[in-house]
C-alpha cells in the first residue's frame, strides 16, 4: 500500500517565509533555509517551496534560494513560483529541485506541461490548481433562487497568479486536462480555505481524486490533525500540505502523523523520515 504523505509547504516573498489567509494578509514566518531543515527532521516527507509573487511580479523564480533550500535536504523538494516554460522547469531541476509547480504558465500555455513531461519525465511536473467555490452566473440566471444553497451545482473556478486573476476553467476539468497532457501529480488549493484552519475543501479534493489518475494533493484550510486524517479518509488525496499550523506550532509532523496511524492510515514512521 502506498503511504500518504505529508508536505510542508514554504510560501516565500522577497525571500522570506510568508503565510496569510485565502491568500491575502501575509505576515513573515521565517527563513526558508532554517524551516525546510527543521521541518525535514520533524519528520516531513518533502517541502513545497513557493515563491507566490514572482509570477504576479513577471520575474523567475529565486533560484538562489532554491539552491540553498535543496542543499539542506535530504527529502524531495518541489519548486513553483515565477514557472513559466520549459528553460524554467530546467533552471529549477538543475538548482536542486526534484519537482517543479506549474500554474500560470499551464494555463497560460497547456501544452508547456506535454513538453516538460517529454523532457524531464511527468514525475516532476506537479499541475498545481489555485481554485474558489463559485456559482455560475447562467445557473445564478437561470435559478435565482438556488444562491448556492443545496441542490445547485457546485463549480470551483481556476485562478492564476497567486490567486489574483480569474480565469473561465473548471477546477475538476481543468485537473483531468493537466493529467492528460502529462502532469504527474495535481496540486488542489482551496483558496476559500486557505488559512481558514477549519478543514481542506473536501468536495473539491474528493472531486479531483475522482477525476484523475495521478496522485492528489490537498491543500489550503488544515488546523488539525483531525482534517488531514479527513482529506486522506474522505476526500482520497494521496499527500495532504501544511503551513500555517506548523508554522505557528499548533501541532508538529510528528503529531499529525501519529494520529494518522491510530486511524490506520499508512504513513512513513517520523524517525526514518530523518536524513
């Protein structure tokens, strides 16, 4: 049986650690270097390292800082931020990353990930989703009434840019098209519950999962061990992601890992997860 996952994930601006809520009020957290170290000793089993501003600011990814972080570790390290074609996703393989998120670029240019798969192989593309829980207008049209209340159609839109630009794509389509071109793992952010600390969007995770074939990634709203534990028992994702929480020493890898394991969920022991 393959064992779930749990990765710490490093939101970096101008070269800091940040960590905000449904991706706004940002507020330093630290040093990228230090936490991915600490982080990989309490037992992670990789880190997400990603600049969010670098798309919104139209430069490349901090790949010195990238090259520091992955010198530190021992456990894999995807990169994202600032992606945008295939010279990209080179320059973070070769500056230590072993896998690279890709969102604006993808929307932007769908066939980058094909390209990236060819070339690198589609283990170390990750189709990272940046998506909000909407309604239709033509459903708001057509059934005034429902104001997304039971019974209407749940449909998640896709944003790029750090959660900045909306675009027309589907949450669960747009999931299923990434896999189809070649991406290895999804990537779902619920940008609803980013930071919220009352539980992953489970609907949508779960929609996702269903959806694809490749690995899940749930991410954005976990406060508890308890909501890890739910993304991985309810929702299918095979790799939940941590921040804030940790960040602010709310519970520990460790921790969540544990209460994991009384539920029977297969999870890499925390001790052989140190280098």
């Amino acid at each position: 049986m393959l064992l779930k996952r749990i990765i710490v994930c490093l939101d970096v601006r101008d070269g800091r650690v940040v960590k905000g809520t449904s991706f706004i009020g940002l507020r330093d957290v630290g040093d990228p270097v230090e936490l991915a170290k600490r982080y990989e000793a309490e037992g992670a089993d990789e880190i997400v390292f990603l600049d969010i501003s670098a798309s919104a600011e139209g430069r490349t990814t901090l790949l010195e800082t990238v090259r520091r972080t992955a010198e530190q570790l021992f456990i894999p390290l995807t990169v994202g931020g600032g992606i945008n074609d295939v010279a990209d996703i080179g320059n973070a393989l070769r500056a230590g990353a072993d896998k690279v998120s890709i969102n604006t670029a993808a929307v932007a240019r769908p066939e980058v990930m094909t390209e990236a798969a060819a070339r690198f192989g589609s283990q170390c593309i990750v189709a990272s989703i940046d998506a909000r829980h909407e309604q239709r207008a033509i459903e708001m049209h057509a059934r005034p009434d429902a104001g997304g209340e039971a019974g209407a159609r749940p449909w998640y839109r896709v944003f790029t840019h750090g959660g900045r630009y909306p675009t027309e794509l589907d949450a669960i389509g747009w999931a299923r098209t990434c896999a189809q071109l070649g991406a290895g793992e999804i990537l779902v952010t619920s940008i609803d519950q980013d930071g919220q600390r009352n539980g992953y969007d489970l609907s949508l995770t779960g929609a996702i999962s269903e959806a694809v074939t490749v690995p899940v990634i749930a991410s954005g709203g976990a406060g508890s061990p308890e909501h890890v534990r739910a993304a991985f028992q309810l929702a299918g994702a095979d790799a939940a992601l941590l921040a804030g929480i940790l960040h602010d020493g709310l519970t520990t890898v460790g921790e969540v890992k544990s209460v994991l394991a009384a539920a029977g969920i297969p999870v890499r022991p925390v001790l052989e997860s140190r280098p």
